[in-house]
C-alpha cells in the first residue's frame, strides 16, 4: 500500500510537471500511455489523475479524454471587489442580478449590519462572471437608506463598491471575513453550471465605511475548482499581534 501511495505521489508530480508543458484545453496522453512513460500500473496512474481532477488541474470529458484546466485564480484575503479583481488579472467581470428585494432585516441579519430587525434591508444576489464564466453567486445585504434608488440594473452593470464611492459617497474602510469550505447545494450547482456538492467556499463579509457605520454583509459562494486562496504571512510581534483566526468553544471562528 505504502509503495503504491509513494508511487501515486511520485505520478502525479510527473503529471503536473507535463500540464505545466502543454497548454489550457490541451489533451493530455492516454491513462495507458502514462503507465508506459512512467512504469507505472494504470491503476496509479487512474488514482493520480482522479486527484489531478478533483484539485481542478484537470478535466475528464466522457468520450474524449482528459485536458488540461484553466488555472486556478489565486484569490488574496484582502478588501477586493470582484470587479476590481478580475480587471486586475486581465479578464473581463459581469454580472446578472437573479434576485433583489427589500425586507425587513430581522434579527440575525440586523445583527451583522448594526441596525433595527425592522430596518428596510436591500437583499441582492448575483452572479458573478469572468470572461463569460461563471465563478461566484454572492448575496448582498445592504441597510436600503444607504443605497436609495439602487437597482439590479445598476448592479450589472456596475462595480457595487464603485457605486457605494462614486453614486453613495461611501469609502469601504475595513471589515471581517469568514471563510468556510463547503460544497454546492442544487440552486447554486445550477447557477455556477457544476455538479451537485462540488467543493466551493463560503466566504461571509461584513464590511465597514470610513466613518464605521456598517455597509455591507455579503455571503458569497466560489467555485472551489477556480479559486485558491492566498495569504501573505507576516510575523506577529506579541504586543501589536491581531489575531486573525481564533476558533471558540462551538466551533465558530471570529
Ligand atoms: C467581492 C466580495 C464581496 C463584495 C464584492 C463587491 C469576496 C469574497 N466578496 O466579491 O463582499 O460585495 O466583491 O464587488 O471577495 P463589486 O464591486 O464588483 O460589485
């Protein structure tokens, strides 16, 4: 067992090292090639491909092989809009409004944004696309009397932070961000075009304006097989330290 593990480690390494080589949408040889290149069993070889698949470096079309994916997008924890981000990397953002209504904000929800349980509450959700695919579906929460007017239009064809600063004079300063990984229910494999429970994260934001009032609470789901998450480490000194993650006794991370 031990052996074939080593071996599988060691295949799949040397697949990588050959999707490196070829290009996004190429095939790559067949599983019985691969075990005569690299004297291996097509039953590792079968193993480490079904890894390589599973982490998003490949893809498996019945009938016709297996190709090389497009790489994952190294997303930074940091205070980004979507748009911003994806213009950033070179691909082209939009979005489709599929719901917005406004409701009372209820207990929880007013919790988050630090207004009434009766406060009127803008609940939006949108599909989020780069260049034509789909990679997040967010549901945005926003108290209403700071966003008067806005519309789902206006969220499709407009950056919502670039409407908070250019339409709404509001700055987003800071915030807290959780990140969970999940898998994809059946109303979010159909809008994000994946299969049902396909891996994915669920980030939570809340976001602050520069004078503090509460902006935004966003509940996001990515596409686990496009996206990676990046995060520069820095030394904490001991007195000027914040801690990012700390886990409390029901699990919940704050
Ligand atoms: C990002 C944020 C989301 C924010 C949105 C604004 C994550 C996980 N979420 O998707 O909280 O509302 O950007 O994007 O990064 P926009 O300015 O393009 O509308």
């Amino acid at each position: 067992m031990a052996v074939r593990v080593t071996k599988q480690v060691e295949t799949r390494d040397k697949v990588l090292e050959l999707i490196e080589r070829l290009t996004i949408g190429q095939a790559i040889p067949s599983e019985r090639q691969l075990s005569v290149d690299f004297g291996v069993s097509r039953l590792t070889v079968r193993a480490a491909l079904d890894e390589l698949v599973r982490e998003g470096h490949l893809i498996r079309r019945r009938g016709s092989g297996t190709f090389v994916s497009e790489p994952k997008i190294a997303q930074e924890l940091t205070m980004t809009s979507f748009t911003e981000d994806m213009r950033r990397r070179g691909m082209r953002p939009t979005s489709r409004t599929v719901d917005l209504r406004i409701v009372p904000a209820g207990a929880r929800l007013g919790r988050f944004l630090n207004v009434s349980p009766s406060e009127p509450t803008l609940v939006a959700k949108r599909l989020r696309l780069a260049d034509g695919e789909t990679m997040a579906i967010e549901t945005l929460h926003v108290p209403s009397a700071l966003v008067p007017g806005l519309t789902g239009k206006d969220l499709e064809s407009q950056s919502f932070y670039e409407l908070l600063r250019d339409r709404y004079a509001i700055t987003i300063a800071g915030g807290v961000q959780q990140i969970e990984p999940t898998v994809t229910n059946e109303e979010e494999s159909e809008a994000l075009g994946v299969p049902l429970h396909s891996p994915a994260f669920l980030f939570e934001r809340t976001s602050r304006a520069s004078d503090g009032k509460t902006v935004e609470f966003v509940r996001s789901i990515y596409r686990g097989d496009r996206y990676v998450l990046v995060s520069e480490l820095t030394p904490q000194t001991p007195r000027t330290g914040i801690p990012v993650l700390t886990v409390r006794d029901d699990g919940r991370v704050h």
